[in-house]
C-alpha cells in the first residue's frame, strides 16, 4: 500500500484545525514549555520532535486539556479550549504510548461507553469496522487484561477514532505494536489526514515521521525552534550545512552530534 | 551471597525510613505524622506508661476459674483449621512473592535455590516481627501475661505458620507434579476432616449428656461448661495437642514457663525449616507471576484504589443497556456499576443466602417459642446496619472518583462539563448504597413492632416514617459520598493517588484527620436540613398531624438536602475542572 505523505496543494489554503499561541506551562518555577505557537491545518500531519524533556508530551497534555496551560491559548477546530472545552474536546482524540484503559469493561463496552459520550449514533457499525480494520474483532467480549500490550493500543485507538476526531494528537503511537501494526498505523493515520483530520504526532522514530509527516516542529528545552514543512525544514539546514534526512536536521537543529546521542 | 542480600535489605529499609523522615519537612506530612504519633499513643502506649495506675488493669479472658484452659484450647482449635485450611484452599503452584526487582536481579544472579529461600524466610521475619509488636499492643486484653511473652508467643506461632504454609505449598505442589488435581486433592483433605469431625460427633453422642435444650439461669455458662467438657475429654485433646504446643508460649503466666514452652516450639520450627528447604519443588515461574500480580495489587493500593487491587477475572454485563443518545453522565454511572459488579460474586451471594436462611431458622425458633423481643431485636440490628451502610458506606463503596482519580486525564478529555463528571462517578455508590437502605427499611417497615410499650404503632404511622425514610437517606448518600470525592480533588496528596504514594503512620494521621473531617462536614450538612425537618413535625404535631409533620418535614429537608447537593456538585465540578494534574500527579 502507498504510503506517501500528504502532499500540500498550492491551492487555497485548507482551515486551521489547531492554533496554538504562546502556549507556557511551568512546573512549579520550571519551564516545560516556553511560548509555543504554531497552527495545523486540515489534511496536515505535523512531527512533533525533540530530545528527552523538550516538553513534546506536555504540549500534547496541554492541548488536548488534560492540563492547564499556564499562559496562552489553544483552540481546536475554532473552539477555544479553556472557554469552549466541551466543544474542543468534542473534536479530538489523543493516544497516549500507554493504553490507558478501563480493566473492568470489555472492548465491546468501552466502545459502547465511548459512544455514550460523544453520543456516536450507530456506532455499532463503526466500531466494528474499526476493531476489523485493528484486527481484534475477534476480542470483543475480552477485559483489557486479557489483552496484550499491542491489542490494549489497538482498543485505545479504536476507542479515540469512534468518533471520527477531526484533531488527533499521537504520543509515541508506536509504542507496543508489531510490524505489521506499525505499518497499519501509518496507513490510518494518512488515511484520516487524507479525509482532513489535523493530525500531530510526537516520537522519537524519525524515520517514521519523515515516512507520514507533511510538516515537523522541532522543540528543545520547551522552545520552538523550527517548523515548517518537511521540504522546508530540510531545505533550511541543507543550506546551512548540506545533507539529508529528518535524523539529519534533528541533530543539526538541535545543536547535537549523532557521536554524543 | 546471603550477606550480599542482606546488604540489600538493611539498606533499603535504612532509605526508605530516611525518605519518610525527609518528607516530615513537608507540612502536610508533619501534621499526619503528628495526629497519627498521638493516636498511637492515646490507643496503644498510653495505657500501658506513666498513667497505668489511672486506669483499671487489662481483665483476663471472661472465663470461669475451672475452665481457664478454654482459651488455649480455642487457639489450638483456630491453629489447626488454619493448618487445615493451608492444604485445602490453594489452587495454584508454589510461590514465593518476591518484588519485581529482585525476581529481576537475583533470578539470573547466581544465587542457590536455598539462599533464595533463605532470604524470604528471613525477609518474611520482618513482617512477622511487626504483626506481634502490632498485635501485642492491640490484644493488651487478651491473655494476663507479660506483653514481651505474648509478644514473643505471637512471633512463634506466626513463625510456624508461615513454615507450615511453606511447605505444604511445596507438598502441594509435589502432589499437582504426580497427577493429584487440586478436587480430588480437596476431597481428600475434606473426606479426612469430615470423618474425623464425624468420629468426635459420634463420641459426644454416646460419652456427653445431651446438649441442653434451653438456657439455665447462668446465661451462657451451660454453653461454657458443655464446651469445656467437650475438649478436655475423648479425642480432642490428643487432636489438638500438636497445636496446643505452638500455641502454649502465648499463654506462659511467667518468663521461665515461658521458655519451657518455647523448647518445643523452637523444635518445630527447625523440623519445618528443614522440610522447606529440602522439599525439591521449583518456584520461579509461579513467583514470577506472582510478583507481578504483588506488584499491580500494591499500584492499585498505593492509588488509593483497594477494590482494584483485586483485578477483574472475567467480564461483568452491564447492568443495562447504554445507548448513545442521552447524557454523558450515564455512561459513567454504568461504567461505575459495571466496576462494582465485578466484587458481587457468587461467593458474596451464597453468604447472603447464608445469611437469609440462618435469619430464617432464628427467626421461625422464636416464633414458635413465642419470643416477643424478636421484632425489638431485628429493628436494632437493621438500624444498626443503616447507621453504618451511612457512615462507613461512602468509605467503603468507592466505585467513584477515588477508584478513577488515577486514570483523571482520561476523564479530562472527555468533552462533559465538571459537574457532569463527578454527578457520574459518584452515582453508582449512592445508586447501590440506596438499594441496601431502602431493602432495610422495608425490613424495618415489616419488624416494626405494633406494640410498643402499650401504645399502638398504626401501619400508616410506620409507611409514614419509612416513606420519610426513603427519601430522605440516598440524599444524604448523595452527600456523604461527595465529601470524599471533594477530599480526593482537594488533597489529593493524602488520597494516595501517585504511582509512588506514601505510606507509614504520617500517612495514617493523614486519613484520620481526612475521616474526622468528613464526619464533621457531613454533620454540619446535615444540621440546617435536621432543624427544618425538626420545626415542620414539632408544628404539625401540635396542630394535632404529626404523620403529615413527618412527610411534609421529610419533603422540606429532603428540598434542601437536594440544593446542598446540587451545589456541591457545582462546586466540585468547577473543582475537577480546574483539577491540574500535572500538578498533582505527573
């Protein structure tokens, strides 16, 4: 199956489903994140990278209102965060790289719980194709313990795309699957970006981002300190220094050198 | 390589007691540590230091002077069915529960089979050591003698038992090796028992007078004395004497009957010692599991989330259909009801017929008798239930924010106003506690009796007041459950929520002055409604409708109970929504 990125159209410009200006989150006195602003559009998959502590999952917290930001604002789909929440949150689904689950109900109930509260009509169906798509229909009547780590991952996913999220955040959406799970992931994930969802994934797999990602943002002790498209980013530190890839821009704009990684 | 592992463990008992002295700094645990340090010593220490002479020394067992072995016997007694009990109950394989980290480090080590066992003995004296000092401080009552004899007495009882359990999960598991399953295995043990309850039964029959048919004027000496007879004559005693030996240091009334007593005892344990470290049975797999399980059991505990400690065997149906349109909060309630389905089992079921049909045979005996006190006697055992299913319920039905506080950033995505979030998750402990109360009203509505002291309670004053009753006690559910879930959000520190929560007696002082508080709001709740029900039935009974008094004030309380709640759940749902995880728990 092609697995192409999604190329951007010189065409009018699709809406922005994400805005993000001068997000800050401090711990205590710490700064995670300091003044983050960028904006994803509809059909776009943006890689979120940077070195460990950067503040990649605490922006993917912040965004998707598991935590306050301290300053700035967020808006989803049109809809701020901290003054329209309920209708923000209507709109996205976020993938933790830990399934977090509920170990009393089965996968059928979680999809019926999720259904409940994003009132998803005739979500029987759905779900279904989703847990065929994720290959465990056949687990339907199973608790989450009876799962393993890469089924947990794929009841979660299943759980979050039940209500077609036009906003999906990813941390670490690899964590846990076999091969032939990564590959289906990358497939969905350009196949929801394909029918316009806004997508931003953080991970530490390049190669992975640089294969679905159309545009990166590169973090390094909360700052941001590119984005732009793929093409862009790399045109920017090629001019600066020649060379390639995404692993190659990582270490160039991060001010690392592959022999100290 | 024993010293190696000892090294480990002195260490790490030396870090974690100088992690829990560095976190006094912290006022909340410094205040915890205060309230539980007082505790303490008014429960424990107080009694027996300086103000002993103001208070009356510990009775000794109420027992008759002639039957002042019956204690012991009875320990025996309890000894050996838990021995029993340790060949009968397990199901699975030999294991010993080792931490993750040490099931990580000292299996590939090259440590012998025998070390290992060794350090998990000598781990598990650790344990030992601190339920005797524990009981010994709480059973101050129990026996006469010096609290370091029975102390002491305490230590090698434990110390055979846990021997004992030992090997016989080390036989037990021999036996599974050669084919034995685990129901023929109970079967066997059962048979043995039965027969050998059976023989007893039949000697009782043919060597005691007949069991008394009705009480003497002595109260329950006749029962004393039959028992006594029982154990001190025929096959008991020789049946018990094993068990009596474990049990005698306890009951030793001075140091040097103490020690003669130990003689055997220390025996026992060397025999057991022996037989546990040449059993050749292989425990790493099962400990393998084992840990693991130990290990998501004291996540889920350390969470504050003891029902998940017990993780969920098979699935629950729901307890009814969800559908998609409709409120949010439902799914919640369901998911909430769907969780605490999981512990109604058909164990808890089959005590509750237990415990309907033994109420059943008391209550048919009585009515054949002629008993009139019955319906007294039931009435005060069901208010005593209401009483506690009020104010030990909500802390004991936790199906709510304290079971998912841990899994809050899930319930932070999900797009529902605050409000909405706790309304759900507090229904389903308030929905079950309801159910139990209105079932012993009913009771109480049936056993309350028509007569009391001469006057005549009509059927329409006892519907009246249950009716009051009914609607009145899942508000004040409603409520009581919300102050704890409001504790949870507001402390959250003190709730354990934290995948490394704190533990120790500061954490103990934490949720007394967390209990005391509760208790406190939930009167001070309860105060405004109370003197509103109070004034309406004072009025209408002095115009002579004291009925309509108790179902008018009862509609008037049960307004206000409903708008304290309300607000309440206004106010936590601003709470839950302002709730920063990343402060709390990240």
């Amino acid at each position: 199956m092609d697995i192409a990125p999604p190329r951007i159209t010189e065409t009018a410009a699709p809406p922005p489903q994400i805005e993000v200006a001068g997000l800050t989150k401090l711990y205590g006195d710490l700064p995670a994140v300091t003044d983050l602003s960028f904006v994803v559009r509809s059909g776009e998959v943006i890689g979120l990278v940077g070195p460990n502590g950067a503040g990649k999952t605490t922006t993917l917290r912040c965004l998707a209102g598991i935590i306050p930001p301290t300053r700035g604002a967020v808006r989803i789909c049109g809809f701020d965060l901290a003054r329209q929440p309920i209708e923000a949150k209507r709109r996205l689904a976020f993938f933790s790289d830990e399934p977090r689950l509920f170990d009393y109900l089965t996968v059928a109930q979680h999809l019926t719980f999720i259904a409940r509260i994003y009132g998803v009509a005739g979500y029987q169906e759905t779900g279904r194709q989703l847990l065929e798509e994720l290959e465990i229909a056949g687990k339907a009547d199973k608790l989450p313990i009876e799962l393993s780590r890469g089924m947990k991952q794929k009841l979660a996913i299943a759980c979050g795309l039940l209500h077609a999220p036009q906003v999906i955040f990813f941390d670490e959406p690899l964590t846990g699957l076999d091969p032939i799970g990564i590959r289906r992931m990358k497939d969905s994930i350009l196949k929801r970006a394909r029918a316009g969802a806004a997508i931003l994934i953080s991970s530490h797999l390049l190669h992975l981002l640089e294969e679905v990602c159309s545009h990166v943002l590169i973090l390094k002790d909360g700052r941001k300190i590119i984005d732009g498209s793929l093409e862009e980013v790399r045109q920017r530190f090629s001019e600066q220094s020649g060379g390639g890839n995404l692993e190659d821009v990582f270490f160039r704009a991060t001010g690392e050198t592959k022999g100290e990684a | 390589m024993l010293g190696a592992l000892l090294f480990y463990q002195y260490h790490s008992w030396c870090n974690r007691l100088l992690a829990r002295l560095r976190r006094l700094r912290q006022p909340k645990y410094l205040v915890g540590a205060i309230v539980g340090g007082l505790y303490l010593y008014f429960c424990f220490f107080r009694g027996s230091a300086g103000s002993r002479a103001a208070r009356p020394p510990p009775l000794p067992l109420a027992v008759p002077p002639d039957l002042n072995d019956l204690p012991q016997t009875l320990a025996a007694l309890g000894f050996m069915v838990m021995v029993l009990l340790a060949w009968i109950l397990p199901h699975s394989r030999a294991a010993l529960a080792f931490s993750e980290a040490e099931v990580a480090f000292l299996f590939p080590a090259p440590v012998t089979r025998r070390t290992l066992i060794n350090f998990k003995l000598l781990k598990s004296q650790a344990a030992i050591a601190f339920s005797s000092l524990l009981l010994t401080l709480i059973g101050r009552g129990w026996g006469g003698g010096h609290p370091l004899i029975r102390m002491f007495g305490w230590w090698a009882a434990f110390s055979v038992f846990n021997l004992h359990l030992l090997g016989s999960s080390f036989a037990l598991t021999m036996l599974m090796d050669r084919g034995l399953s685990n129901w023929k295995r109970r079967a066997i043990f059962l048979g043995g028992a039965a027969a050998v309850a059976a023989a007893i039964f039949l000697w009782m029959r043919h060597s005691l007078p007949p069991f008394p048919s009705a009480p003497d004027q002595d109260g329950f000496k006749w029962i004393v004395d039959y028992i006594g007879q029982v154990f001190q004559s025929g096959p008991l005693p020789w049946l018990l004497a094993p068990f009596r030996l474990v049990i005698a240091p306890y009951f030793a009334s001075g140091f040097v009957e103490f020690l003669k007593a130990l003689a055997p005892v220390l025996a026992i344990i060397v025999l057991h010692y022996f037989w546990v470290v040449r059993s050749n049975v292989a425990f790493e797999e099962a400990s393998v599991e084992l840990s693991r399980k130990v290990a998501e059991r004291m996540a889920a505990v350390r969470s504050g989330n003891w029902q998940a400690a017990r993780q969920p065997k098979k699935a629950v149906r729901p307890p009814f259909t969800l559908r998609p349109p409709g409120p949010p909060w439902v799914a919640l309630f369901w998911k909430n009801l769907i969780s605490a389905g999981q512990y109604v089992t058909a164990r808890v079921w089959l005590m509750l017929v237990w415990v309907a049909v033994f109420a059943g045979l008391l209550l048919q005996t009585q009515l054949r008798r002629g008993g009139g006190g019955l319906e007294v006697g039931v009435l005060f055992f069901i208010g005593m239930l209401l009483a506690m299913s009020l104010f030990s319920g909500p802390q004991m039905l936790r199906n709510d924010l304290r079971q998912d506080l841990p899994a809050a950033d899930v319930l932070k995505m999900l797009p529902m106003p605050g409000w909405q979030v706790v309304l759900g998750e507090v229904l389903a402990p308030a929905a079950m506690l309801a159910a139990v109360q209105w079932l012993l009203i009913l009771f109480a509505a049936i056993f309350f009796p028509r007569h009391f002291e001469k006057h005549l309670i009509p059927l329409a004053a006892r519907l009246t007041v249950a009716l009051a009753a009914a609607l009145l006690l899942p508000l004040i559910d409603l409520i009581a459950l919300l102050i704890p879930n409001a504790a949870a959000l507001y402390f959250p520190a003190w709730y354990h929520l934290g995948k490394d929560a704190p533990r120790g007696f500061e954490t103990m002082g934490q949720q007394l002055i967390l209990t005391f508080g509760q208790l406190l709001i939930l009167i001070l709740a309860l105060l405004l409604p109370a003197g509103v029900f109070t004034a309406v039935f004072l009025c209408l009974s002095f115009l002579g409708w004291p009925l309509l008094g108790v179902l008018l004030g009862a509609l008037a309380a049960a307004v206000l109970l409903a708008t304290e709640a309300a607000l309440g759940l206004r106010l936590l749902g601003g709470v839950f929504t302002r709730f920063d995880l990343s402060a709390e728990l990240l």
